[in-house]
C-alpha cells in the first residue's frame, strides 16, 4: 500500500517538473518600439505590462521596451497619460511594434450631452464641444474668457478688462428683459459640472487644467435640462485619474498686461483751442479765453494727465500641478491651482486659488464608485470708488476726462480740482474694497452594471454645494488742497499754497462710511436614474429614465457704519455705533423635482430618432402652476451608410443630416413672486407726530406666474470627406420664445398702490440665425502640420411683445408720441432710435437758405447755428425735438468669421484665433460725444471740429443742440465692420530623448499674447471690446509659460 502511494507521489513530481519546464519554454523575450502617432516620435516612458499578469515594464529615451511573456498565449497592455489605451494579442510575435494615438484624436469621440454622453455621429441636435487643452495656456483669469470666437453660437463678453470683472456667456443671442434683469433673470446658460448643477462662480473658479472637456447644448437638446434649459446648457467634465503609474504635471506661466487700445484723449493745448474756438462763435468774454501765452504754455506742458500718472504695466500669474494614477481597481487625481492678477492703478488685485480631487473605485464586479471634492477661494481688492464697479466707470471717467493742463497732485497733496473726488486722494487716505468668496462641493456617485443583464446600468449620483462671501467698503475722510492759479481764465495751476483755504475736507469723518456685506449659499442635487443600453441585429435602443431633485437656499445681509470716531481703522469699532444701519437682508429659498426620460433609437446607424421628455416642477412659482412638461424630438439620417452612396461617392467620409425641435423652459427667476413681499421701512408709518419703524409690501404678487417658454427648430447638415481631413457643419436655427418674464411699468401702475408693480409672464422674442464650421487638418510629409478652423454665420432677433409705457416715453404726452416700443416687429425693438441726420450747416450763406425756407425751424428750441447738424423733421411740427427720433440701425453685426489656424513643424507649433464682423452699425458712445469743457476732455477725434476756417471738418461744433441734448442719430454710425487677432500662442516641445534622460516625461515652453491687434477697428478712438470711454480697457496680456509632465 505504502509501495502505491509512493510510486503514485513520483509520478505526480515528475508530471509537475515536465509541465513546469513546458511552461518556462513558452515565455520569451518580447521587444518593439512605442511611437507617437500623431508625429511618429519615440514615446519613453510608455507603460507596458501584460494583461492578467502583475509584471510591468516602461520604454526608454527611443521608445524601446522589453518584457518577458507568452507569444502563444499573452496579450500586451500598453498604457500612457493622454494616450488611447491599446491591448494587442502577441499571436506569436515575438517583436511588436506600435504606435499609440491621443485619446482626442477619434473622429467619432464621445461628447458629454447631460445625463449621459454620445458618439458624436450620433448625436441629433447642436451640440457642440471644446477640449480644455485647447484653451488652458491663455493668460485669462477663466474659462469664459478664454472662449471668445472660437465656437459656433457661443458668444462671449467681457464687462472691462479690470482684473475679477465678470465675463458673460450668451448662446444663440439668449436675451431677458431689462426689467427681468432685476428680477434674478438672466441671459446666461445653465452650467452643470460632472452632472450636478453649480452657480457662475463654481464655474469661474475652475481652472482650466482641471478640466477635461467643456460641451454647449444650445438648442432643443437642452430639453433634457427642462425648466433650465432654455438660454443653453454649458457641459463640465473634469479630469479623472487614469490607470498607471503616478503621473505629476505642472502648468505655469508668468505675464505682463497692458492697454490694448490706449483711449486718446485732447492734449492740454488742443483742449485750449477747442474751448477758445467755442468761445469765440458764442462772443464770449475775453477771461474765458486761454491767452496767447497760455497756449504756449500748454504747448510745452510737462504737467502728466490723471491717467498717465496712475497708469502702469500689470502682472499676471498661474500656477497648477496635479497627480495622476492608479491601477485597474482604483485610480485617483488630485491638483492645486493659484492664479492671480494685479491692475494698473489703484490697488486693483484678483487672486484665488483652488483644491480638487477625486478618486473611483470599482468595489465588485459590475460596481464602481466615484467621489469628488473641491474647494475653491478667490479675493478681489481695489482701493478705488465704491461705485466703481466692475468696469471701474467713476474712477476711469475721472483719469482720462480731467483736464491735462490740472495736475492730480503737487508736492503729494490731492489737488482740489472743481470740488470733485481726486483720486490720489481717495488712495491716499486708504480707502479700500476687497470681497472674498469661498466654496466646498462634493460630488460622489454609484455605477452599477450587473453581469446577469448586459446593458443595465443603474445610477444614483449626490452633489452637495456651499458658498460664502464676504465684501467691505471703507470710504475713509481726506483732504485735498487748493493752490495759487493763473493764466488770463484762472485755470492754470501754480505749485504755490493758496492764502486761503489751502486744506479742504474732501470727505469728512462724519461722513466717512464702512458698507460690510455676508452671502451664504447652500445646495443639493440627488440624482437617481436607469437605462438599457440593447443591439439587436441592426436596431440599436437606449432608454433612460431618471429623477432629479435639487434644493438652494440663499441668504444675504449688508450693514453700514458712519461717522469715523477712531481715525484710520476700517473696522466697525472705529464708528459711532448709533449710526449702525441694516441695509439689505434676504433669504430666498428654492426646491425643484423632476422625472426624465429619453428614448434613442438607430437602424443599421443610418437612420437615427431621440425622444426626451421632462417633467418639472418648482417652488418659485404657486401650487397650481408649477409643473411644466418640455418634450423634443430629434431625427437623423446618415446618408454617406446608403449602399449607392458609398458606391458612388466615395471622397466623403460621412454626411448626415438632421432636425430638432422642442420645448424648454426657464425658470430661473426670484423666489415666491407669486406671494407678498416686504422690506423693511425705518420711517413707514406716522403716528401723531412721530415716524415709527414697519414694513412695507415691495410690490404686488402675481399668484399665476410660471414658466418663460421657448420653441427650438434646428436644422443641421454635418459632413466630412477626403479621409477626414475637411470637415463642414451647418446648421440653423429658430427661438420663438414667450411668457417671457417682464414687469409692467411703474409709472403707469397705480400710485395709490403703494408697491410696485407685478413680475408677469408677457414678453415674446423671436431669434434665427445659421451658423457654419468648417475645418481642415492634415500632414505634410512626417515633420509639418496644418490645422483651420473656420466659423462664420449671422444672426437676428426682435421683440415681439413687451410692456412699455406710451404716456411717458421721453416724457412725451400721448398723443404726440409717433412710435411705441413692442409694436413694430420690423423695427427690432434695438436701443438705437435717434434722429436722421440731413447734414451739417458748413457756411452761413447755408445756413441762411435753410432759414429762409424754414423760418421756423429750431433744434431743441435753439435757433441753428453754423457748424451744427441739422435733421430731418420726421412728424412736419417745423421744429426738432425728441419726437423726430425714428428707429436708425440695427447694431447686431450681420455677420461674422472667427478663424483658428494652427501649424506645426517638428517641436514648433503656433496657434492664432483672429475674428471678422460685416454688417450693422457701430455709433459713438454717448460718453465719448459729451460737449468739452474746462472741467471736461474728450476724445482726440475732436481736433477735426467746425471752424470758419476748417468747414469741412467731420466733426461739427463741440457746442451743437442735438449733442447737448444728448440725442441720437445717423451721423454718429459708422460701418460695424472689425477685424481683430484676439491671440496667438507658439509652443516649443523638447526632444523627448533628451526628456527622458533627466527623468522627465513630457515638458513644452508656451509664448502667448492675448487681446494682440486690432486690424480694422469701426471706432478708433477706443477698444472695440469696450462699451464707451469710460470702461476699464480692455488688457492685451504677453506670457510664458511652462508645461512639464513628470
């Protein structure tokens, strides 16, 4: 027995021994190079490991590797950051050579489209999408900033170029009423990161390396976002961790602003000459003139203007590294970032910095967790105006509208300049504002596909949001200083005290005031959804359905402290505590439900059909009106599928056409407007002789007020052909949007009322537009590359229907008045009315012909006068006056082209965004047409005025009726055509041989200008980015930067 069991033993020890020198025969030394595809480069570093075995290996400097594995048996894995994963079946090789592509080089990739994400052949509506390394290496401080002309109905718009100021996002000519504007209606998308819903400011303080791509729903494709979706949906993924080794990046760069469009304003001298010429055809008296002498003084003046002594070059920084990795059951990523910003005067600062990471998990087979966790802060400082606000107008107006011949200060006194705020001064003394915000989010969520059923996936996703802010304004006292004048107008300044009144008090310490502001913001999101992913034959479905419900609450609260008791403390207990004052105290409170379904259906992918339908329901609205139903529909039709197309023609790669149309909704408007508000009235009531403290209602509630409305059409064409390299989209599109949100007009409502009027849905527009892509890329021979894109299309809008009030337009009395806001749909309801403008009177021989066949005839009541304008009577009363003004242009360009053009050679590459309008008008500001004064400048453009000696100037005479009524009219318009280079970046990629010898995967240089030219500019006295003269400017910013990958 013992004889058997030993002999079975021997046998079983040789059977192992055999099986175990078979198996070591099959594993070889397996070899081969890892290239780039897009340059056929070495790729070092690349992960290489096989699949189901824990042994891994890395290529080196060339790109080689070598690993030992089973040629009959094994498959190779390779794997690198930024690159498609590969797993290729050795079949017997033994040498293998590959090359790995960018995960962004698929023409078919996957697009984020809310609650899910498609191919971008299958998707039905306009959809369009943008890669964050596209737009990271932008010296801006957002991702707004960074996007203007370069996507297709995505326009963008920045306030000022003053550091912090807000940077607006409009799709497809989105609009609100100006009275909605008030009402917390706005004409910006809604912005989803990662599928939660976030606020503009989580959006702002997102950096771009932080993001992996950004997606625009901006037609019926927002259906799926209902009640939200009818300005457009902005679509965030940020970046995960991906499987391998421990990946570390930093993105930097260092930059220097400046003025793109220096605002030229009169010199001293030719300031002088157009007061002494307005002067002189009004007869006035000799000590209003600037002397022979005075004038030779302002020639040779030393003195600096307002703008010249504060203005400077400013800084900008960004810094961001993360970490990257994992393996095939966890991966995770984490990154800082800091970026700030300096102004060009006045303490002018924007900084702020985030925090975020995330890591998934697959827990089981078939489950896989995700969480996210950011945290974000940012500071915005200025010891300018507290009403300086975002384009800074109080402040600027002064610097470049003061006089050049009035110094700002002497010997570092503030000088006192006709009794206004110096701002030198107002620096000086320390007055500040700063505002802080800060953010936590989480996001996590639960993906479950279960094996038994193949194409399940179960979803339940939660977001939690919070934001705080605080916000400070110290106005403190000041003094400024008179000095000893001269010249033949006394307006000429000496560096010698004045005998008398030498020191006055600017602001006293009784006037002195600290405005202290508190916003709290919470939210949540829960998300919980199914769908059913089934192929059979060539009929392909996707359902899905989900539930949405998010809660906000917001609350804000400002005081204010007067009369300075402790001089220099901007702190509360520097005042006089009985001056304490509430200002502002709000709560609002907001609860949205809703279901979701989405149905998408192909055959053979030729013909395809998607479905969405939601169901929202909202507490800004009452019981019986707040749910809203938003369906689309969208089908397409694949063309370059069909048999006789592929036969026949055989250069385009793909043609589809397709069609949407849909109901989307808004409701994205102040809380319970449907009950009765009320604030908080320190003098409400008097009883006897005494004003007791109470509340008053704000304004009359509306208990029917629901959703604003939108019906989408978009038509689109989407084709590409020579192998890809030359792709065209079409598209367009048409918005009938109604119960739009608008309130009726106070002065018509009422006064025995006592509140306002009610918010009501009554407002229609219509918008249309076409928009067109085309773009181009490919390689010549193996060292250079030509990227083009091109965008060009126009678009249009009116207002239908609005409230206006007809009895007090211009405080005309009806029936006198000749044209009524929101009646007209011809007329574009645009802001541009003034009048029509029939010449200007050049000699008085033409002037007294007119006169003599219109003796009547008179300009804003004044008798005309050679060198000015003189217009058309529009309503025959003999006279001109407001009522003449009729509808002129409309300022919308017609059309436009935004091109980028990207080449590369070897390591070099260079990019530039350069954009064209055609069509509409631009027309002078209204601040830059402001009559001159001694205590006003104006622009240069005004050195070509009327003159007897210079009739045909361009310009009529400063003193002209019409422009000191400040109207309107066609004489100011001018062609809206513009052409501008918005940025232009050269990068400059090392050897990755040489990279690799000290331990570095990846690393490029980047020179970058922003805001560079402006080739064709409509006004050239300013920036065509600027509303008027008054703006902060707009900044053209020169860095460079470093990206290197560890």
């Amino acid at each position: 027995m013992n004889f058997k069991l030993l002999r079975t033993l021997k046998g079983i020890v040789l059977l192992s021994l055999l099986f175990c020198a078979t198996s070591y025969a099959q594993v070889k030394k397996i070899t081969g190079k890892v290239t780039d595809a897009s340059d056929g480069g070495s790729m070092p570093g690349v992960n290489v490991s096989i699949k189901g075995k824990p042994s891994n290996v890395a290529t080196n400097a060339d790109g080689i590797y070598t690993i030992q594995a089973d040629p009959a048996t094994d498959a190779l894995v390779f794997s690198y950051i930024g690159f498609k994963r590969q797993t290729i079946v050795l079949a017997g090789k033994t040498t293998l050579n590959i090359s790995l592509a960018s995960d962004n080089a698929d023409l078919d990739e996957v697009i984020v489209v809310g609650y899910g994400s498609k191919k971008k052949s299958e998707i039905l509506g306009s959809v369009v999408n943008i890669k964050a390394e596209d737009i990271q290496d932008l010296p801006v401080p957002n991702i707004a900033a960074a996007l203007r002309n370069r996507l297709p109905g995505v326009g963008v718009n920045a306030v000022s170029g003053k550091p912090g100021a807000s940077v607006t996002i409009n799709i497809r000519n989105s609009a609100v009423s100006e009275s909605a504007k008030g009402l917390g209606v706005s004409s910006e998308p809604l912005y989803v990161i990662d599928g939660i819903t976030v606020t503009r400011d989580d959006f702002d303080n997102i950096d771009p390396t932080m993001v992996e791509d950004i997606s625009f729903l901006k037609d019926a494709s927002a259906a799926i976002y209902g009640a939200s979706g009818a300005k457009g949906v902005v679509l965030i993924t940020t970046k995960k961790g991906k499987r391998g080794k421990p990946q570390i990046s930093y993105t930097g760069f260092r930059g220097v602003s400046d003025n793109a469009s220096s605002v030229d304003m009169l010199s001293a001298y030719d300031h002088a000459i157009l007061l002494n010429d307005g002067f002189k055809v009004a007869n006035e008296a000799s000590n209003k003139f600037f002397s022979e002498a005075d004038l030779e003084q302002l020639k040779n003046n030393k003195t600096k203007g307002w703008f010249d002594e504060l203005w400077q070059t400013s800084a900008v920084n960004r810094h961001n590294m993360n970490v990257s990795g994992g393996s095939d059951a966890i991966t995770f990523f984490a990154g800082g970032n800091y970026y700030d910003e300096s102004g060009n005067y006045g303490g002018i600062k924007y900084s702020k910095y985030a925090f975020r990471s995330g890591m998934t998990a697959k827990i089981i087979e078939g489950l896989t967790a995700q969480v996210t966790l950011n945290a974000d802060f940012s500071k915005r400082t200025s010891d300018t105006y507290k009403n300086g606000g975002e384009n800074d107008q109080a402040f600027f107006q002064q610097l470049i509208t003061t006089p050049k011949w009035v110094p700002m200060q002497i010997d570092g006194k503030a000088v006192n300049y006709n009794n206004k705020t110096n701002p030198y001064g107002v620096m000086q003394a320390g007055n500040n504002i700063w505002d802080k915000s800060q953010g936590l989010a989480l996001n996590a969520s639960l993906d479950y596909k279960p094996k038994f059923l193949s194409g399940l996936t179960a979803r339940v996703q939660f977001g939690k949001n919070s934001r705080s802010g605080n916000s400070n304004q110290y106005t403190p006292a000041y003094n400024v200083y008179n000095f000893q004048m001269t010249g033949q107008n006394n307006l000429l300044y000496t560096n010698i005290p004045a005998t008398q009144n030498h020191v006055v008090e600017a602001i006293s310490s009784a006037n002195a005031q600290l405005l202290t502001g508190t916003t709290l913001g919470s939210s949540y999101q829960a998300i919980a959804s199914l769908s059913y992913d089934k192929t059979i034959g060539k009929h392909s479905f996707n359902v899905m359905a989900a539930f949405d419900q998010s809660e906000g609450v917001d609350e804000s609260l400002s005081v204010l402290w007067r009369n300075q008791v402790l001089a220099n403390i901007d702190e509360y207990w520097g005042f006089d505590r009985s001056s304490f004052t509430l200002q502002n105290k709000s709560i609002f409170e907001t609860v949205q439900r809703s279901y979701i379904s989405r149905l998408n259906y192909d055959y053979d992918k030729k013909y395809f059909i998607e479905g969405i339908a939601r169901m929202d329901a909202s507490s800004n609205f009452a019981p019986g009106n707040r749910w809203g139903v938003f369906p689309s529909l969208g089908l397409g039709w694949a063309i370059s599928e069909e048999d006789f197309f592929k036969k026949n023609v055989k250069f385009v790669n793909r043609l589809k056409v397709r069609a949407n149309y849909g109901l989307v909704g808004e409701s994205r408007v102040n809380a319970r407007l449907w009950q009765y508000r009320y604030i908080v009235d320190p003098n409400g009531y008097l009883y006897g002789d005494n004003l007791t403290g109470g509340v008053n209602p704000s304004a009359m509630p509306n208990p029917d007020i629901s959703w604003e409305k939108s019906r989408t059409l978009n038509l689109g064409l989407d084709a590409s052909m020579l192998d890809n390299k030359l792709s065209f989209t079409y598209e367009f599109y048409h918005r009938y949007s109604y119960d739009a949100y608008d309130t009726g007009n106070n002065e018509n409502f009422p006064m025995y009322a006592g509140f306002e009027a009610p918010t009501v849905n009554y407002q229609e527009r219509t918008s249309w537009g076409s928009e067109f892509t085309v773009g181009y890329r490919t390689k010549i021979g193996s060292d250079w590359g030509i990227s083009t894109d091109v965008l060009f299309g126009f678009a249009n809008n009116r207002i239908d229907k609005m409230f206006y009030n007809e009895f007090q337009l211009w405080d005309i009395t009806y029936p006198d008045l000749k044209y009524q806001f929101g009646t007209d749909t011809k007329k574009y309801n645009s802001a541009n009315y003034g009048l029509i403008s029939k010449g200007m009177f050049r000699t008085q021989a033409q002037l007294d012909a007119f006169m003599n066949e219109n003796p009547t005839y008179t300009i804003n009541a004044k008798v005309p006068q050679v060198g000015w304008l003189y217009y058309e009577d529009t309503n025959g009363d003999g006279k001109i006056t407001e009522k003449d003004q009729v509808p002129m242009f409309n300022s919308t360009n017609s059309f436009g082209v935004g091109f980028n053009v990207g080449v590369t050679y070897k390591t070099l590459s260079l990019s530039t965004n350069f954009v064209t309008r055609f069509g509409g008008k631009e027309f002078y500001d209204s601040k830059s047409k402001a009559p001159a004064s001694t205590t006003l400048n104006v622009p240069a453009y005004w050195k070509d005025h009327w003159t007897a000696e210079n009739p045909n100037a361009k310009f009529p005479r400063y003193d002209d009726a019409s422009i000191a009524a400040g109207w309107n009219s066609d004489f100011w318009a001018v062609s809206g055509t513009m052409i501008r280079i918005n940025s232009m970046t050269l990068t400059y990629k090392m050897p990755k041989a040489f990279l690799s010898k000290i331990g570095i995967g990846d690393s490029r240089l980047v020179l970058t200008g922003n805001n560079l030219w402006t080739i064709i500019n409509p006004l050239k006295y300013k920036d065509p980015y600027s509303s008027t003269i008054y703006d902060y400017p707009t900044l053209r910013t020169i860095s460079l930067g470093l990206n290197v990958s560890l």
